[in-house]
C-alpha cells in the first residue's frame, strides 16, 4: 500500500513539476506575432502545422482590416487567418495598439498606406469609406443582362453562402467587415456550385447586403483614391469607375460578371482576360490622375438615387488575372475584387 502511494505521489509530483516547467516556458516564451506567422508562411510550412502553432503558443494578433488584408496578400490561408482572429478575439485584441509589417506600431497614415483608400467629399462632409471585398456566384446562364443576373436565384443563394463562413463570424467579433468579407474566400461560395461542371459558366460578383450603409447627400460627391501602394500590383495598370449597382432579390446587389472556364477561380495561372467581356453598369466619369495610383474621380453628371460603387479597373482589357488571386482577394484578384459601397439618397441635392 505504502509502495502504491508513493508511486503515486512521485507520478503526481512529476506530473506537477511538468506542468509547472511548460507554464514557466510558455510565460517566458515571446508572444507570437503577425510576421511570425507570416515569417513561417514565407518557410512554405503546412498550414496545420502554423495553425497548430497559432492555436497552442502565446500570442499577440493584431486584426485590423489593413493587417488582416495584407496578410491574406502575403498568402496567409483561410485557415490561418481563422485561427488568428480567434486567438485574437480571446486576447482582446482591441486593448493593443495597431501592429505594422514589422511590429512597431504605426502611425494612422502608415496603418492604411498599403492598401486602397478612399476619402468621399459630399455636400461640407468628408469621410473615409471602407473596403468592402465583393463575394464571388456562378451561374449557368449567360450574361446578358444586369437585371437577369439580379434574377437568378443561384447568384444570391451563392453571396449568401459566401457569408456563413467561420472568417465571416470571427471578423464580427473585431468590428471589422473588410475583414470578414477578406477572409471570406470564394472557395466557400464554389463548393456548392461547381458539383456540375459546365465547360463554360458565368462568374458574378456582387456585394452582400440589400443596401449600403454609406448614405450620401449629395448627387455630385467626389472621391480620392489611393492605390499607389498596394502590395504585388503596377498601380499604372489600374483606374478608377464608379459602376451603378443591381439589386437583388433582397439579399445583395450585383456588380458585374463574366464567363470563364468552370474551374477558373481555382486556377493559379495568370490567363483569365476576366475584364475582356465583362458586363457591368458604368457611370460616366470626370477621373483626374494625380500621380501612379492616385485619382480625384467625380461623375460626369449628378447622380440618381440609388446604389453605387467605386472599383478599380484594369486599363487593358486584355489584362490576364489569376483565377486563385482573384479568389482570395490579393495581388491583382484585390484590386479587382475591391469596391467601395455608397447610397445616393432619395433627398440629395
């Protein structure tokens, strides 16, 4: 008896001496950071081994949206960025201070100086509007028109299913929708439509969300537009539009769309011409260029009540995309995936 309980004190104590070890290892060990993930995705590391490593290490994750699109830019996988925002959610995230790509903190002009930004002047008011990631549908009808792309039941079921993703859930809980809508990948939103492959389908994007809460009161706003220093793109490629959005049914508005081969938004090949025939509602335009990737852009003319975005647009028709960037939203897939949302109301002058 006396030999039993000594066994197991002498296990129970070791027990407790490991565990005191591994506690004292992980208090001292340093805090594990965005560019250490990044750092361990550049070393080509299996996602479940950085997750794995993000679910059981000490760790600080900053989410901001410009950090959480400039990471998924830099290749970090749904996967990753999911365990982060969860990791950060249970830190409280919103207690530390903004992180930049080395560490540091940054000021507010370097937090957004890497990704698209848009300022909107209407009427005495100025306001930053956020970027919003449009959410990919397919469809086996052909492109013929805005209204029938609103139509087609498949488009909305299609953005709906975009959003019931775990990065969708885990961004809310940091206040960030560019965030959610970043992590979001089209891979969700495929899954349910690609079961019956057609040689040649129709690809829509369009942005969840019956309307915009950007509500402007003016029918003459006027943006500026800061690309210049957008990660992976020649800002000489792009300009700007302002394209006029399609309700429907509801759920989402429409933006434009395009046929591709069925498998395209997988494909890591640069040779999708996504803009070459590519439907889309564009409104007239006064851009004024003031430099690689910086535009002063007006409508020609006032604008009616109803919904719009701004969007970045290849100035090469023929310009060739990545399907695979084009679905995760970075390099030129951010670029054309971007769009920033805004409401002409019914009482603007």
């Amino acid at each position: 008896m006396r030999a039993q309980s000594a066994t197991l004190i002498a296990t129970t104590c070791a027990s407790m001496a490991f565990l005191a070890g591994l506690g004292l290892a992980q208090q001292s060990a340093k805090p594990l950071t965005n560019d250490d993930v990044l750092a361990m995705v550049n070393k080509k590391m299996p996602e479940s081994v950085v997750v794995s490593a993000i679910k059981s290490s000490p760790a600080i994750f900053y989410t901001s949206t410009s950090e959480l699109i400039r990471l998924n830019a830099a290749g970090v996988t749904e996967g990753e960025l999911n365990a982060m925002l969860a990791a950060a959610h249970t830190s409280a995230p919103e207690a530390h201070p903004a992180k930049g790509s080395t560490g540091a903190p940054e000021t507010s002009s370097e937090s957004t100086s890497r990704i698209p930004k848009v300022i909107v002047s209407h009427g005495t008011t100025s306001q930053e509007l956020k970027l919003e990631k449009t959410q990919l549908a397919q469809t086996k009808n052909k492109p013929s028109s805005m209204k029938g792309l609103a139509a087609d039941s498949t488009d909305t079921q299609a953005m709906q299913a975009g959003l019931s993703t775990a990065g969708w859930d885990a961004a809310m809980h940091t206040n960030s929708i560019v965030g959610g809508t970043a992590v979001a990948e089209a891979g969700s939103v495929f899954s349910g439509m690609l079961a019956h492959r057609t040689p040649t389908v129709t690809y829509v994007w369009g942005v969840p969300s019956a309307a915009s809460g950007n509500v402007l009161q003016s029918v003459s706003p006027v943006f500026s537009l800061d690309f210049s220093r957008t990660p992976g793109i020649n800002p000489d490629d792009y300009e700007p539009a302002i394209v006029k959005l399609t309700p429907a049914q509801n759920t989402c508005r429409i933006v434009g769309a395009t046929q591709g081969k069925a498998d395209a938004g997988g494909s890591p090949a640069a040779d999708w011409e996504v803009y070459s025939h590519y439907l889309e509602d564009q409104v007239a335009i006064n851009p004024q260029k003031l430099g690689p990737g910086k535009y002063k852009v007006a409508a020609a003319s006032e604008l009616l009540p109803g919904e719009y975005g701004l969007v970045i647009r290849p100035l090469s028709k023929t310009k060739k995309f990545s399907g695979g960037d084009v679905a995760r939203a970075q390099g030129d897939g951010l670029m054309f995936d971007a769009i920033w949302t805004f409401q002409i109301s019914a009482d603007a002058r």
